[in-house]
C-alpha cells in the first residue's frame, strides 16, 4: 500500500513538470537559488567541537517531510549520522511512515528520531486561511493529530528502543482575516489559537509518555532572533518552510535538547557563590548591612536552581563572626545555602572542602564570582571545577550544565534540608564512642521492594548523578530505564531509608538480570549520603533473600573499576563476595547463598518492605 502511494507521488510530480510551464518554471528558479546559496550555505556551520563529539554518536532519524531537510543537512555536515524518510520516498505522514515495516528507518536503528506532521497541519491552516472550518471540525483536526502521532509512536516502539522528539509547526503568522483573526472568527480557533492548542498537545503528549519530546520552533526562533528563519520566496499564509538560517538555529536548539535527553556531559550538583559584589554590591565588612544592595535576581535564579536539585553553598573571603549578619540580609533565604564557608582561608581550600563535605566530585562544582583573580586562581588550581563570573548567574537557568539529571522528583527539591540533616547528624555522631551506639540511636528506617512507575524517575536520576557508588558507572536514560522495568528478564529493586533526624528519600537501586540459578546485577548503585551505615550490605542480604524465593542460588554483581567508585569494591569485599576477573575490564563479586547461607539484618534497622 506505501509503496504505491509513493510510486503515485513520482509519478503525479513528474506529470506536473512536464504538463505545467508555471511549476515547471518555479522548480527551476528554485533550484538555481539554492545552486547559488550552496557555495556557502548556512547548514555548513560548523558547531563547537564537544558538539561534533556528540553528534558523531548519534544516530538520528527523521519522519516527516522537506521541512526537516535542511536541519538534516546541518546535522549530517556536522558528523551526525541521519536518516530521513522524505529522502527515500517514504511516506511524510507519521504514521504512515511507522507503518512501513520495510521502511529504511527501521534497519537504521536510531537513537533518536525527530518528528514532523507539518505536511498533513497544513490542510488545517489551509481551512483556518479561508474561513473554512469552525470548533467542532478542529477538535478533530487535533485528534487526528494526535492519533497520527501517538498511533505511529506505538508502532514503531515494536522495532525500536528510541527518543522521539516532535517538532511543532514553522510558521511566520499571517492571518488571513487580520492582526486581530481570533476576534473575527467567532466560531473557530484562530490561526495563532489553533497553533497554541496543537502546541498543547504536544506538550500533553510528552508530559504523559517517557519517551516522548517536544522541541518548540518558536523558543530557538526566540533565542536567536526572528530574522530570516522562515523562507519568504514562496510562503503564502499556509505554505511555510525553514530557511537554511532558520535549520541552523531549530537544529542547533535540538543539539542542546539531545544533550540532555541522553546525560551527555557534566552536570553540576553544587553551585559554589561569592558573596561581596557577587551576590549584592557592596563589601559587608566596610558597608555594613546598610551599605549593600541585594541582587534580589541573582538570589532567586539561585533558588529555582535547588528546585533542579542542586545545592547552594557560600564560600566567602570575610571575619566569619560575620555569618549572623550574612543570616539576616539573606533572610528566609538563607535556608538555601547548605554550606556556609565565611573564613579568609584560601578559595581553592573551601571548594574542596564543600566537595567532600557533600561527599561529590570536584569537577560537580561551579564557583561564581567577581574577582578575576579568584576565578583564574581556581581555574589554575581545581580546574576541573566550572568558574563563571557572577553575571552568569542568571543565565544558569539556561545552561545545559545545569540542567536536571533525569526526571526531577520530590526528592531533588529536598536536596538542601537533607543535606542540612546530615550535618546534624554528624554533628550528634560525635557525642558516641563508637559506631553502632550511634546507629542504633539514630532509629533508622529500611524500606526495599521493587520499585513502582513513580519511582522510575529518581531511579534514572540517581544512576546518572552517581560517581562513588556505582559499580560499573553505567548510564541508562528514562526510555532504557523503563524498557529495563517492562522487560521479564529484569527487576529493578530499591531502599529508601530514614531515621529521628529526617528523611534520606531513596538511596539505593540494583537492576537485576535474572537467570535460573544466578541473579546478575548488572547496576548496583548507591547515594553517597547512604555511606557508614551498613546500607548497603543490607540490601545486598535483601536482594539474596528475593534471589533465593525465585529459585536462584547465587547473587553476582558486576564492577568496573574508575578513578572514583573504588569504595564499591569495599562494599563486595565487607559483604564476604567472592572475586573473579571477566572480560574487558569487567570484575565479578559473587556470593553462593545456597552454600553459605544468607547473612542476617543488622538489629540497627527496623526493616519493612
């Protein structure tokens, strides 16, 4: 049935040029444009070179129609490797084109596939334009759209394991019935009211499923100015198509939005800030509280960061009898800074300091501030650690390093109370001669259980946040994540633990392979807040205990050692696993339980699943 419509489109193409001077014409006048415009076309812009490293590992592809061909081209110039159904003849509509089980897409494999059902929307601008359509009609419209989406989605979610990203429609307004349309069409949605709801749409859509997307034209227009985005040559109202300027700016924007979608580079956990003339204008200690101008700004940007799970911290060159003062200007907000380091110590010593007080990597720091001598001092010193200058601190919001890491989840916006619990409790630590009067007084709380589709989001998050306690440092995006927990083959377990002082929330998650006889887990992973309490030994027993009533009589955990995870190795060695050495790197703790027994909880948690 595809194959005939495409042969049908050839041949109806090919009619049209022969019989039609005035088409004729227009194809040969737009081919001699972009002949011309081919010397150097915008589309070979070259991006940065950590962009050309990343697109080089993708694959990306493509479904929909020329309007993606230009975005294509820039991404192909740039070591990206594309597939896009409009070059092969295959069908523009989505789902058609996911129909085509013999579609090139499909032998493709792509990581990632951009989506566009421009071609098929047109019709309904082309109702809007000419007065020909009314709310009932356009309900449906949007309906069609949906289902041709979603439907097509679905299909191919049989053949593929991918990211799917819609791309919503490029159209410079022009409405037919006047700047003020939506009050002249009383009984339709105008043409920008018909646009805002199909955006909704998409956005509903990629709100309800994990693997789905939504990169708005209109917001990297927006960033990179209107210009000459859209191709004015044949636009006519209905008619809209991408200039090459226009690929590059939508294109480049989809770079940033794959970044994030597949954790591709460095993402920042902690945000380090200067406080004289970073945070407010003025120097405290000469000024006084009275003398300093808060940038309200810079403070509330900094707030919306700790809602994306980052932590606050002060690291300030000032008496630190000072910290009562810093307190009351703040406000209410001083609750947002975890760390508070006001000393004349060394800068470079304080950010180390917060680092592993927080118990992360340094180079998960990024240190604001207005002194070019600091920066370049921590720049020389720590250069693992992100230095930017204090007016950078509104544009955070906008930088991919960051950006969340997986799905944000309730425990990301606690980030800063738990770690401010935690310094309670080492605080109280120090007042026991040893460790298990502390723990036992602590009254710790265990949940383990597999986990639920509400957990999926901070299972994603802490594989991909955590460095120290992953055993094979392994990355899995939401779509493989969820992939992992439908899948029979695998479970996903995890502990959530809290004790008198506050809640840790879920630190802890195991995806096991499941065999007859051997439960392999492939990702063993850890927050760093879990550390000195045994937690992790005790799931380990847990997950025995669940290995042993599904028939198994081993529990094998895979490692592969980096420069910061070598406390893994201690958990394996602690719990009594036995070591042997696999393929590439690859290590195995193993612990025969039906031989040795499953070791008991400590009498330090109270245990509940």
């Amino acid at each position: 049935m595809v194959d005939i419509m495409q042969a049908q489109r050839i041949m109806d193409i090919a009619r049209k040029l022969v019989r039609n001077k005035k088409y004729r014409n227009h194809i040969i006048r737009r081919l001699v444009q972009e002949t011309q415009r081919a010397a150097r076309p915008p589309t070979s812009t070259r991006v940065s070179e950590e962009d050309v490293k990343f697109l080089s590992s993708l694959k990306i592809g493509f479904v929909g129609g020329c309007e993606l061909s230009f975005m294509k081209e820039f991404l192909e110039a740039n070591s990206a490797q594309v597939y896009h159904t409009f070059d092969h003849n295959e069908p523009s509509n989505p789902f058609l084109a996911f129909s085509d089980e013999k579609s090139g897409l499909y032998s493709f494999n792509p990581s990632v596939i951009i989506v566009s059902d421009v071609q098929d929307i047109r019709n309904y601008i082309f109702d809007i334009q000419h007065g020909a359509t009314n709310f009932t009609k356009q309900e449906e419209q949007l309906k069609q759209a949906r289902n041709r989406i979603m439907n097509g989605i679905n299909l191919a979610r049989k053949k593929l394991s991918t990211v799917f990203v819609i791309m919503n429609y490029p159209l410079a307004i022009r409405p037919a019935h006047g700047r003020f349309d939506y009050k002249h069409l009383s009984n339709a949605y105008s043409l920008r009211e018909f646009l805002r709801h199909l955006d909704l749409l998409y956005f509903e859509m990629s709100k309800q499923e994990e693997d789905i997307y939504f990169l708005s034209i209109d917001e990297s227009f927006l960033s990179a100015g209107v210009g000459h985005q859209i191709r004015e040559g044949d636009a006519d109202g209905i008619y809209e198509h991408l200039t090459r300027e226009g690929a590059v700016t939508v294109a480049k924007d989809l770079i940033g939005h794959l970044k994030v979608i597949m954790g591709y580079g460095r993402r920042i956990k902690c945000a380090v800030i200067d406080l004289d003339n970073t945070l407010w204008d003025g120097i405290l200690r000469d000024d006084g509280v009275e003398g300093i101008n808060l940038h309200q700004n810079r403070l509330k940007a900094l707030e919306l960061l700790t809602k994306r799970g980052i932590v606050l911290a002060i690291s300030s060159k000032n008496d630190s009898t000072l910290v009562p003062l810093i307190d009351e200007i703040l406000g209410e907000r001083s609750k947002l800074f975890a760390i508070k380091k006001v000393n004349w110590n060394d800068k470079a010593q304080n950010l180390r300091e917060i680092a592993q007080e927080l118990n992360i990597g340094i180079d998960s720091l990024a240190f604001f501030d207005d002194n070019p001598y600091e920066r370049d001092q921590i720049k020389t010193f720590l250069p693992q650690i992100l230095v930017l200058p204090d007016t950078e601190i509104i544009h955070a919001l906008n930088r991919l390093d960051f950006e969340p890491i997986g799905k944000l989840t309730e425990e990301s916006s606690k980030r800063t109370m738990m770690y401010a619990q935690q310094a309670i409790r080492e605080s109280a630590e120090k007042m026991y001669f040893d460790k298990e009067s502390f723990l036992r007084a602590c009254e710790m709380r265990l949940w383990m259980r597999e986990v639920r589709p509400e957990n999926l989001g901070r299972v994603t998050e802490l594989i991909l946040r955590t460095n120290q306690l992953n055993a094979t440092a392994a990355r899995y995006t939401n779509e493989e994540i969820l992939d992992f927990y439908r899948s029979d083959d695998y479970k996903i377990y995890a502990v959530n633990l809290d004790d008198k002082y506050g809640e840790y929330g879920l630190i802890g998650v195991a995806l096991v392979h499941r065999e007859d006889f051997k439960w392999t887990m492939d990702v063993l992973t850890f927050s760093c807040r879990a550390m000195g309490k045994t937690v992790e030994q005790t799931f380990l027993t847990y997950l025995m205990n669940e290995a042993k009533k599904h028939g198994a009589k081993t529990l094998v955990g895979k490692y592969i050692k980096t420069d910061r995870n070598e406390a893994v190795e201690k958990i394996f060695e602690e719990a009594e696993f036995v070591r042997s050495l696999g393929k590439n790197e690859m290590v195995f703790w193993e612990y025969n339980f039906d031989e040795r027994g499953i070791p008991k909880y400590p009498d330090w948690f109270e245990i509940s699943k």
